[in-house]
C-alpha cells in the first residue's frame, strides 16, 4: 500500500487522484470515479469532491493509497 501525505485537513478524491499520480489529469480522474472505478475504504464512491481525511484508503486499478496527514506542516 502507498502513502501519501497531505498538508490539509482533507482533500477532494477527483484531486487526490491527480496529486497521487493514480490518474493523469482531473478529467480522467472525473471519469474513473464517475465510472465506478475508485473505491473509498472498500466501498464504490462515485462522488469527485468526496472529501477523503488522513486514514482514508483509497483504491483504484488494485492500487491502494493511504492518506496521511503530513507531520511537517
């Protein structure tokens, strides 16, 4: 499973999956959640402006990503 770690108290999934470089653009990133493809804690989400807190898992083409929350901010 890969980290990520976010300086925000959340961030929207559609730009999660951008930052997390699991999707190329935002409007790809549209798309996959759109099409069922994204997963939030094991559950299908279809909503792009989810809002996804550190300890979220979210997965996509049997990748998965843990958000954190960076200490350093």
């Amino acid at each position: 499973m890969e980290k990520v770690a976010i300086t925000t108290p959340f961030i929207k999934l559609d730009a999660l999956l951008k930052f997390s470089a699991m999707t190329g653009s935002g409007g790809e990133a549209k798309t996959v959640i759109a099409d069922g493809l994204v997963g939030v804690n094991g559950e299908t989400c279809l909503q792009r402006g989810k809002k996804i807190y550190p300890g979220d898992v979210v997965s996509f083409c049997g990748a998965e990503l843990l958000v954190e929350k960076d200490e350093n901010s």
